[in-house]
C-alpha cells in the first residue's frame, strides 16, 4: 500500500525527486566555489609605549575601526606593547584609565587623531599628565633598516620633561665617556642611532649639567634558541635595533610613586630577520 502526501504524489516518489534535487545542488555549490583572497589595506606597523607618569595602567583604543588597529591592555607606566599592522591615513585614538568599574574606565585620558603612512613603523608615546588633563600622542619614528654586518644599532629617546645626556658603554664597570654617545636630548626628542659591535652594552643617562648619572641600564641578551629558530633581538644579535627610553621618576601620591628615581628601558625597534634571513 502506497502513503501519498495531500497533494496526491507518493511520498516514496516525492522522497526521491528531493533527493535528486538535493543533489544537483550540491553539485552545482561545488561547481562554483571560488578561492578568495583577503583584502589588506596599506598598514604602518604600530605600538603604544605608556610615558604618563601620575596614573595608574591604561587601555589604549582605536576608535574609527576594530580590524588593523593597535590595542593596549593594562598597560603600566614606562610599558609598550607589540608592534600592529594599522590601516593607514587619519586614525582616532581614545586613552582610558584601566579599570572593571565603568565610572572610571569610562572617563577619557585623551581623545585624539593622529596621521599614519603606508610602509613606516612608529611608536605612539603618550605623554603629557592625566591629572592635568594634557595627555598626548608623540610620534616616533622607529628605523627597520638594518645595521651593518656584525653590529647593533642603539638610539636614546628622552621621554622626560628636561634635557638628558646618554653615554653607551660595554659594561657597568667602564668608565665614562669623555663626551656624551647621545648628547642634550630634548625633551621628547630622540637621538640618532649609534652603530656598535654586537656584544654587551649598558646605557647610563646623566644631568647634561653636573654630569652625574641619574639612571643605567643593560641592554637585554637574546634568549637561547632551538635549532632552526631565526635568531631572536638582541645586543649580541647583528641586526637588531634599539630605542632606550628615559623615564621620569613617579609622581608622589600617584599609582607611580614606587618609581623613585629615573629610569631607562630598553626597546626593540627591529628583529635581526626583519628583513629576512
């Protein structure tokens, strides 16, 4: 005996013409895919670094686009984040105090466009005071062109509110220069980079009056690697280059105050393999 459906056909049959249907379409889906290729647009590669030194950690946000744009999270005073692959041209940037509750992290340290160019790498150096309201993006110019054979390359940025001096030494034990390697750096201003023979390297900042040293630093080795691993930055890695950051001392009574003295921070502009090994 045959079960028909209300119209009078023989589900059996009509089970088999959805199958036959089902089919063909299957097919032709199958005909006509096609592979795509994602779109990227002109991007500048971009990074945060906090020099706000009377606050707490911040989130940095682009406000115009969530694809190709630089983030921050709970980043502290005298921190940067990785490089970003950012879409290019007029960007806006809002600055917020980290924090789960939404009446603070809602108020805004900064608000912001800032112009970006096809094929640069920079970093995006928030300054200024989050007390008084005058926190700000200062672009800096990162150099991706890599060192001669053998050598690092080293420049001093002055993210502080006074002119600094920079001496590049080997080791904590050498004695000064007889001149400055970076001298009178201004106030948010950067030096040129300094080419050295791969190896240890220590940078202390100093008073460009009195000369006496208000911070030092040793650059960082490059971590072991695995064989096969492109070598990794470094001051014993040729090819890598380093911006070292001059830091103020923490405002007193701000979630900085920890930070007693000036300090320097060594930051990698550029990998050894950057441009390819």
């Amino acid at each position: 005996m045959s079960v028909y459906n209300i119209s009078g056909v023989p589900l059996m049959r009509l089970s088999r013409l959805v199958m036959l249907c089902a089919g063909a379409v299957a097919v032709n889906a199958c005909g006509s895919d096609k592979v795509t290729t994602p779109s990227i647009p002109p991007v500048a590669q971009v990074r945060f670094i906090n020099a706000v030194n009377d606050t707490g950690a911040l989130d940095m946000r682009a406000m115009d686009q969530i694809a190709f744009s630089p983030v921050a999270n709970n980043l502290a005073y005298r921190s940067g984040t990785v490089y970003f692959p950012t879409s290019v041209g007029s960007r806006h940037f809002r600055v917020f105090p980290t924090s789960t509750n939404i009446a603070i992290t809602s108020q805004i340290i900064d608000d912001e466009s800032v112009t970006l160019t096809a094929g640069t790498r920079v970093t995006l150096l928030l300054t200024g005071s989050a007390r008084a309201k005058t926190a700000k993006f200062v672009i800096i110019s990162d150099d991706t062109q890599a060192p001669p054979a053998g050598s690092i390359s080293v420049r001093m940025v002055n993210a502080s509110t006074g002119a600094v001096n920079g001496y590049l030494v080997n080791a904590p034990a050498d004695p000064l220069p007889g001149s400055a390697t970076f001298a009178n750096v201004a106030s948010f201003g950067t030096s040129s980079y300094v080419d050295k023979t791969a190896g240890a390297a220590q940078l202390r900042a100093a008073d460009p009056t009195s000369g006496t040293v208000t911070a030092s630093a040793t650059g960082p080795a490059a971590p072991a690697t695995l064989p096969g691993e492109f070598p990794p930055a470094g001051v014993g890695s040729s090819g890598t280059k380093f911006s070292v950051y001059y830091f103020p001392a923490g405002v007193a009574g701000s979630p900085t105050a920890a930070v007693t003295t000036p300090s320097l921070i060594w930051f990698v502009d550029r990998n050894p393999c950057d441009g390819g090994c």
